[in-house]
C-alpha cells in the first residue's frame, strides 16, 4: 500500500515559503553554511534571537551592518574585501558517520 507523498509535499513548500519570509527579515534560514571571508576575517553569525549578522573574530556579536553578497549557489562576495568566499558543507564528524554494517557470511 502506497501512502501518498501530497502532505509531505505541502510541508516542503510551506517550509520554503517560512524560510523566505525569514531571509526577508534578516534572519537566518537554517538553510546553508554561515560564511567566513579568509581574506579579511569578516564572518557571518547569528545572534540568540536568530538573526543574520556579519562581524569580526576579535568583536563576536557586534553586527558591522554588512551582508555578503550570494552571487551564484555557494558563493558569496565578501562586502568588505571584495573576496569571493565558496561555501563549504559541514564535515561529518566522528558522532555523524554512519557505522559500518558487518557482511553476513
């Protein structure tokens, strides 16, 4: 018996719709990697009510008012330096891998 996929469909598309409304207002999607700029030091956070800052390492919380910039999917201009700043996926750690399943013989 198939059970229809159409709630799971409507879920998805309500969740993009919040997240748009979200980015809308500054906030932070949940939906890619914060961005740092290796050039400048200019990094991204987000503060405990949820929004979308930029700041410096040595001024955490302190919000500068900038925004990087996505140019194309992954990629971001830094608004200070100029730089181009690839988004990079989280690595697995060691809790994230999946275990390894025994053969049977």
């Amino acid at each position: 018996m198939k059970k229809s996929l159409e709630p799971l469909r409507l879920l998805a598309g309500q969740l993009a719709v919040l997240q748009a409304e979200a980015r809308a207002l500054g906030m932070f999607a949940g939906d890619r990697e914060l961005v740092a700029c290796p050039r400048c030091g200019l990094m991204e956070d987000v503060t405990f009510t949820g929004l979308l800052i930029t700041c410096r390492a040595s001024a955490l919380g302190e919000d500068t008012g900038l925004r990087f910039e996505e140019i194309q999917a992954g990629k971001f201009r830094c608004p200070k330096c100029g730089g181009i700043v690839t988004e990079t996926p989280e690595k697995p750690t060691a809790k994230t891998k999946p275990a390894k399943r025994k053969s049977r013989k």
